[in-house]
C-alpha cells in the first residue's frame, strides 16, 4: 500500500525566484482567466501566493537518487502502453514473461468477476438454467441489462447455429461475444500529436487519479516522451504533495501553487510544457462529486482556460472511475461526460473486484452513457500497474479463462 509515501518524507517544494516564474506573464493569466464568467471568478479566492513548482531531483543531485534506474528507456521495455505510434522508433515490445505477468495478472485482479461466470459452466448441462444463472452472474458483475440480454440473446442464437452441447465450448462462445461487444471501447491513446499535448484528468475523490498519473507519466517517459504535471487541487495540500511525489519518483517537474485558482495553475503549465519543449502535460484536478455544482464548475473552467494556452488543448479529458463502483460509474461518466466532453476513461483497481462487467454496461450504452473509450485499465498500485485495454484479454478474464 504505496509504502514509498510512508517511507519518503515529501519535500518542500522550491520557491521559485520572480524570473523563474515568470515564464508565463501574469498579466496573461489574468486575460485568459478575466474572461470566464463572474460567478466563476467568485468561486476563485485571490491568487496571492506565488507559484511554485517542484523540479526533478536527478538532473540536480542524480546520485542522490536510487531508484530512477529502473524507468530509464533504454534499460527497460516500454511499456506497452497501447499507444499509437509515432514518429520516434518503435518501442521495443514486451518480452513474453512479461506479457504473461501482466495478463495473469488481469486474470488474478478479474479473478472474483471471473470465478462467478466461469464457474457456471464446470460440469454443466447447456440448458435454460444455464443462461439463467449466466443472466444473474453477469448482473452481478454489474455489466446491466441491456449488455446481458444482448449478449445471451447472441449467445443463445450461436450455440443454436452451430449445434453446441459442450459447456466449455460455450464459455469459449460467451468470452468471444463479450470480446466482440468491448471491442468499440478498445483505442490507442494518440502519442504523436504536436507538442504539447495536453491531458486533462478528472474523477471523484479517491477514484486513482494522482496514482494514474504517476504510472502514466512513467509510461509515456518510458516512450521517450518529455512529460510535465500540472497539481490542479490547489486547496489540498496532501493532494500537491502525493503528485509531488510521482513527479520525482519519475523524474518530472510537477506546476503546483498553494491556494489559488486551479486554472491558473493549468494556464501556467501548458504554457511551461511549449517553453520548455514538453510532449505531454498531464493536468491533475481535484477529486469531485458530480453533484458538486460548483466543482463541476470549476473544471469546464479549467477546460476553458487551457484552450485560452492552446486553441488545441485539452487533447485529451480522461475520466478515471473506480472499477468497484460498478454501475454508480455509469453515472459518473454520464455527469463528467456532460461536463467536460470526455475523450476517454481509465477505469481503476481492476484488481479484486466483482464488478469488473461495468465495461460492458458502457460499451451498451447503458443509462444513456456515451460508450467512452477506455485507453487504460488499472489493476494494482504499482507504477506498471496500469494495462491498455485490451477487449480480449478482458472478455478472457471476465470469464475466467
Ligand atoms: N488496488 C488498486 N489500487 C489503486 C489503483 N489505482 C489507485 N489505487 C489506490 O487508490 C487510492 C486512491 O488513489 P489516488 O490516486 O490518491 O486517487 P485520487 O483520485 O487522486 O484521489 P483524490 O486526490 O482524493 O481525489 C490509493 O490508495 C491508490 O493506491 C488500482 O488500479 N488498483
């Protein structure tokens, strides 16, 4: 359970000096932010404390720290993050023990969602009970209606067609209609778009926000791309101090700025990533309820204010749900996707839970939800904890293979 935090006291972050942070001119934030709405602006208390920002450890004091060997590029296999390619070499693949780690893995963390649809079918006769105690796992699992009874009407009708009477062999048919079903969620997240590319990333409290970030800013290094964070939850000094962390476990500089108007610190950071020659700024923002008018508020504004930095920007609005949260994340998607136009979803702790069917109810579109893609799947707290999504392996998982 994240023991490096508990073992690493965070560091005070470096106060800048006026010409440090006068990258970006305040006068320009104060424009890209004058022009939001009032009670926006209201919600804002005074920007009064000075920006501060958290530089990488290694370039100053690199012996001073022992751990980034492991996320050098050339040292290690890049993860294979599922990204596009792009104009850089391609990254070497994952060696096969890998893969298989990763996958068992899968396995492992589906394993509850798994163990209770596989089950069905050890030493079963393929009968109307059989779909009906298929039809309860599969709510169970959280996967919805609408995904349940299209998947076994579809389940029904092949098994018909192609004279099936095994059990196993229905698995086998069930696993591909539900790999068939995922497979729209599946997408490459886009690496080669000019830089910076810019990543907004929101979600409830303790959905696995910051966590993702880390990982993803680990991954996209170890893709030789140049990453910056951006600490968009001003008010929580745990929260700054938790990407602070990620920041110099990953060797990356972390925007930060102690009260203060999160969009500001968005504005600062994109336009610190094209200074500075950054591929990829990743913003964080501060855990929300969607009920939270004036939270969900204060992110289209963030939305608004980085497109002010970039007409381009955000390229990317990632929605990070709690897997276990199985159909309330419907909910979430639906509200954050209203919001703030979602590109795509990192569904989180994959690892353990008996909801891991959700991914189906997005993909049917249940309760009105817009199937979003999913780019990554997290199962577990470490930094390669963090999967593309693969629709096969899921639907194999899912069953249990
Ligand atoms: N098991 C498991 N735990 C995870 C995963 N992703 C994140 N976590 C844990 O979930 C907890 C919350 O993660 P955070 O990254 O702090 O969540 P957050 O969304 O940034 O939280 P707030 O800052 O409160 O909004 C931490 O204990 C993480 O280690 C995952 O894929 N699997």
């Amino acid at each position: 359970m994240f023991s490096f935090f508990k073992r690493k006291k965070a560091p005070e972050p470096n106060k800048q000096t006026p010409e440090e942070v006068a990258e970006v001119a305040p006068a320009q934030v104060e424009e890209a932010l004058a022009e939001v709405p009032p009670v926006e602006a209201a919600l804002a208390p005074p920007s009064v404390t000075p920006i501060v920002e958290s530089e990488p450890k290694a370039p100053v004091l690199p012996e001073v720290e022992p751990e980034p060997v492991s996320y050098e590029p050339q040292q290690e296999a890049a993860p294979d993050l599922g990204v596009q390619a792009s104009a850089e070499p391609t990254p070497e693949v994952q060696p096969p023990a890998k893969k298989a780690s990763w996958l068992s893995r899968l396995t492992r963390g589906l394993s509850r969602t798994g163990q209770s649809i596989g089950g069905l079918f050890v030493g079963a006769k393929v009968d109307d009970a059989l779909y009906e105690e298929l039809e309860t796992a599969l709510i169970m699992a959280d996967a919805g209606m609408e995904a349940t009874e299209k998947l076994l009407g579809a389940l029904r009708v092949k098994v018909r067609k192609e004279k099936i009477t095994d059990a196993a062999q229905v698995k086998t048919a069930l696993r591909d209609l539900i790999a068939e079903h995922l497979a729209p969620l599946e997408r490459a997240f886009p690496l080669d778009r000019p830089a910076p590319q810019v990543v907004m990333i929101a979600g409830v409290n303790g959905a696995g926000k910051t966590t993702s970030i880390g990982k993803l800013a680990h991954a996209f290094q170890a893709n030789n791309k140049k990453v910056l964070l951006a600490a968009g939850d001003t008010f929580r000094a745990a929260a700054r101090e938790q990407l602070v962390i990620w920041g110099e476990r990953n060797n990356v500089a972390v925007i930060a700025q102690d009260g203060g108007d999160p969009a500001a610190v968005a504005f600062d950071a994109v336009n610190a990533g094209r200074a500075r020659g950054m591929d990829i700024v990743m913003v964080d923002t501060a855990g929300r309820l969607p009920t939270q008018l004036h939270l969900m508020e204060e992110l289209k504004k963030i939305r608004r204010v980085v497109g002010k930095a970039d007409a381009q920007a955000p390229h990317e609005v990632l929605l990070v749900v709690d897997g276990n949260t199985g159909q309330n994340a419907l909910a979430q998607i639906r509200a954050f996707d209203a919001a703030i136009n979602l590109t795509g979803l990192v569904v989180t702790k994959l690892d353990g839970t008996a909801k891991g069917g959700v991914l189906a109810a997005v993909a049917a579109g249940s309760q009105g939800v817009r199937p979003v893609p999913v780019y990554w799947i997290g199962v577990g707290e470490g930094m390669d904890d963090l999967q593309p999504f693969v629709a096969k392996e899921f639907a194999a998982a899912l069953v249990g293979d």
